[in-house]
C-alpha cells in the first residue's frame, strides 16, 4: 500500500491516552492523570476506524515524557525528557511488547498498515517537558524562547535551533524514527514556536534523502486576515501540508454561528473591491497558497476552544428542540468538510458528538475519553444512542461519498453562487464533477436557486455531465438543468450534494 499522506485519505487524530488501552484504562481517574489508552489499544479497535471508513491515524507522540508536573500527568505526551525511546506507559504489552526502542513504534505502523491504515506521528521539536533541561546539554536552551513567535511557550524549556547541536540532534533523532521506527508521517508540533533556521535544515537533509516523507505543520493562526502568515509554512519552508484552521474558524463561524457566508468562505465576484474570504486564498498566482488541495481541514482538535458539538449545543441549548439543531448544524459543518477541498482530518469522537472545551483549569475536557459504551458489536452506535448515531452514520456516508468521487478529492474548485446564506460550488476532476449547495438559514429556500454553467468558466464536458449524469447523493433524484442553469432547493441549515452514481 501507498504510505504516504495523499488527497485520497481521511485522517483521524487519536489522543493515545484517552481512546483505549486492553488492560489498564482508568477513566475513573483524575481528568490530568494518565488513563492508560495505548498504542496497542489503537490497535485493538481498529476494525472500528475502518467500519468508519478511514484510512490514516494521526497518533499523539510517543517519546519518553516526564513522570508529572505537580499534579498533572503526560497524558498528552508533549513533554519529552527522551526523544528517541517510547514511554513504556503507551505500551500494554499484548500486541507489541514492551521493548521502548524505535522498532516498536514500526511495529505498530506495521499491523496498522497491514489492515490499509496509515500512521502519522505527532512529533515535538521545540520544547522539552517541564523540568527535563538536566537530560540535555544546558546550553540548548533559549532564555525566553525564540522562533517566529517569541517566549517560551506556556513556559516548557525552549530549545534554541539556531545552534548547530541542537539542529543536528534533531535532524537524527527525526532520521532514526523514519528508519527504524517506519515513520512515513509526520505531524509536527508549535511550528510557528520553531526558529525557521531548522526548517531550512529540515527540507535540505530529511526531506532530500527522504522524499517519500510528509511533513504536515501545525501553524496555530485561525483568523482569515492570518492567511498570509499561515502559507508561508507551505509556500516558502516546503511542508506538504499545513492545518486549515482559517477554514475551521470560517466553518464554525457561518455555520453554528450564523454569519455571512460571502463574508468567510468566498465572495460572489461582481466586483474586485469584495473583500475576500478563506477560499479565495487557494491562488498561488495571487499570493495565496502553493496547493490549496493538500491542506489539512478541521473541525476541532485538542488545542482549540471547543468541540464542534460543544459550539453547537452552546448555540442551540436545552433538549428535544435544541439538540436537533445542535445535530443538524453539525451535519452541515462535517457536509462541509468532506466536499471543500483539502484532506479532511476528523478528531476522535466526533462522528459522535462528542463534547468538550477549555476550562479555567486547563484542556482536559477537550480530550475526553472515547466514548466506548455506547458502541455496540457491529461497530456502530447502539439503537438508543439517538445524537451518536444520527452523526455517526453521516459521518461514515460522507466518507464512504468522498471515497467514490474523484472530483470531492481531487477537483479544483468552481464558486457559482455566494451570498450571506447561499454557498454554491463545483468540484471538477478529470472525468467526474460534483455540485454541492448549501442553506445556511433556518429555513428552506422559497424558490429555487438557478445557477447558471457559464461555459466561459466551466468546461463543456463538465457541464454535459452535469445536465446528463448527476444525482443526488441520498436520494438519487437527477439534478434538474434549465437553460444553462442547474436548479435546485436546499433545506434550511442544509447541504445538497449531487455526484454522479457509483
């Protein structure tokens, strides 16, 4: 099988800790203590994540971490004291013993890959865990911090990469876990926190002796005016990939809260003086990114504010009334996400509705344990678990649907129609195309939308397919096409998607 990270693949992000371990979870312990989800507990419930239909894991790092900080246990992982071992603690014993060597890491990549499931590692150049400078030479270390962001970032000692060492050992330690640990993967961690000097390092002796291996950045910039910050990650220091989180917050920002769509997603183009949205930096010719298609997309993850569905059960309380809406919002985000382009990247639990957010105390809550009770042998929510189920099986439709179109993982992107509550768009690979529409006011349009196929901007064969060829995604019906335009009407806080059929 193919390893590396490509368009056809849809990642999701496990905190090793709180998914599940064979033989000793403890949910039952304190919110900062480690609960024991491990690396053979991933693989334990893989036939769970393959029912779901995806095909890569983005684990949590592995290194050797810190016993604790005052109260708080590594559950998380992100504070090394040792970057080339295994925390035995992620270890159960059953599936892949209890060897802390990098080999044990490829043994785990290994059985992933054997059931057609890729593996990216989390991994943490910038920072080692609190109190952990005694395991390094002390003249490692910045005082105050450094990178593209200054200060040592929530006060973890901060390595200095502008000093040769500190860059060698880095770049060998990476080395040694893609040889001997069958890394292909790598998610890399407080990139913006990293002085750019390693990246340089980074794409002339991995990425040149390695070309197979992708590099996917976490640049934690979310506002659509730090665009232009974001790309560059991707347009001048080579990462594959970077996360969308302009995106994320667009998605979230239209769709549970409820404002304009031209206003964050793309602007109708009746003038040049529109200010532009989050898709109109997909570019390069106009200074936006390299390949638009290779960014990661999101809903959620374990370092923003909230849960998708904590968003929407926060905008749409109480039960009954208020919980269909919070279910039908965030069927409209993950809608979104897997037809717009990029990779999609879904974080455990949410095809759940599974909840969460930052506290005064800490990210805990965000990082709740897996939900397991309320799965049942087939692998899918139980009957009476109505809000998992309803999410869950869109969720593993939607990607059984992206799977099946070249044109949702490949096509370029065509916007038809846009305004504060209508977004309109094609997606057109070379021998399939799709149309997606979606009503982000509460109630169904009152006429039909018309969108017109202007040949000067849709290829003729694109559009003979679109009047002949697509249905529906769920309920089959052709596509109605009047005079050059498609015709359509759209549910409120709804997504239409027409495709051609398997």
């Amino acid at each position: 099988m193919e390893k590396a990270l490509t368009q056809d693949d849809i990642i999701y992000f496990i905190v090793t800790d709180r998914f599940f371990g064979d033989a000793k979870n403890t949910p039952e312990a304190s919110d900062t203590a480690i609960h024991g989800g491990t690396l053979d507990g991933i693989l334990a419930k893989l036939d769970y994540l393959m029912e779901l239909g995806v095909t890569a894991i983005w684990v949590t790092p592995v290194y050797e971490n810190i016993e604790r900080f005052y109260d708080s246990e590594p559950y998380h992982y992100y504070w090394p004291q040792d970057f080339e071992q295994i925390d035995p603690r992620l270890l159960d014993g059953s599936r892949l013993g209890t060897s802390t060597e990098a080999a044990t890491f490829a043994d785990f990549v290994a059985q992933c890959e054997a059931k057609g499931v890729k593996v990216v590692l989390d991994m943490v150049v910038n920072h080692a865990g609190y109190g952990a400078q005694g395991h390094f030479d002390p003249g490692w270390f910045n005082i105050g911090g450094s990178g593209d962001v200054k200060g040592e970032l929530a006060g973890l000692p901060d390595f200095n990469h502008d000093n040769p060492q500190v860059l060698d050992y880095f770049i060998n330690t990476i080395e040694t876990w893609i040889t001997e640990g069958g890394v292909t993967n790598i998610r890399m961690d407080t990139v913006k926190h990293v002085e750019p000097k390693f990246w340089h390092y980074f794409k002339s002796q991995i990425r040149g002796q390695y070309p197979d291996v992708r590099l996917i950045g976490e640049v934690l910039y979310e506002g659509r005016e730090e665009v232009e910050k974001l790309l560059q990650y991707q347009n001048y220091h080579d990462f594959d990939s970077i996360f969308d989180f302009p995106l994320c917050t667009a998605l979230r920002s239209t769709f549970i809260y409820d404002e304009s769509l031209r206003h964050w997603l793309a602007r109708p183009r009746l003038s040049d003086d529109e200010p532009l949205g989050v898709l109109d930096n997909d570019n390069p010719f106009k200074g936006g990114y390299r390949n638009a298609n290779r960014l990661v997309t999101l809903l959620d993850n374990h370092d923003l504010q909230r849960r998708i569905m904590s968003h929407a059960r926060t905008k749409h309380g109480g039960e009954g009334e208020g919980l269909e809406w919070a279910i039908r919002v965030t069927k409209l985000c993950l809608g979104a996400l897997f037809t717009m382009r990029g990779i999609p990247q879904l974080y455990y639990g949410t095809e759940l509705g599974l909840e969460g957010w930052k506290t005064a105390e800490g990210d805990c809550d965000l990082r709740r344990d897996f939900p397991w009770q309320v799965i049942g042998p087939d692998q899918r929510p139980l009957e009476g678990c109505h809000k998992e189920r309803a999410l869950y099986d869109w969720t593993r439709d939607l990607i059984r649907l992206r799977k099946n179109s070249p044109a949702l993982k490949y096509g370029a992107t065509i916007t038809l129609w846009s305004d504060d509550l209508v977004y309109a768009f094609l997606r057109i690979a070379a021998d399939d195309v799709a149309l997606v529409i979606i009503n982000n006011g509460y109630e169904a349009m009152q006429w039909p939308i018309r969108l017109y196929l202007n040949p000067g901007t849709i290829p003729q064969r694109a559009i003979t397919m679109i009047e002949n060829e697509l249905r529906h995604w769920q309920s089959g019906e052709k596509l109605q096409v009047e005079g050059g335009h498609a015709v359509a009407t759209v549910g409120g806080k709804s997504i239409a998607i027409y495709c051609r059929p398997v």
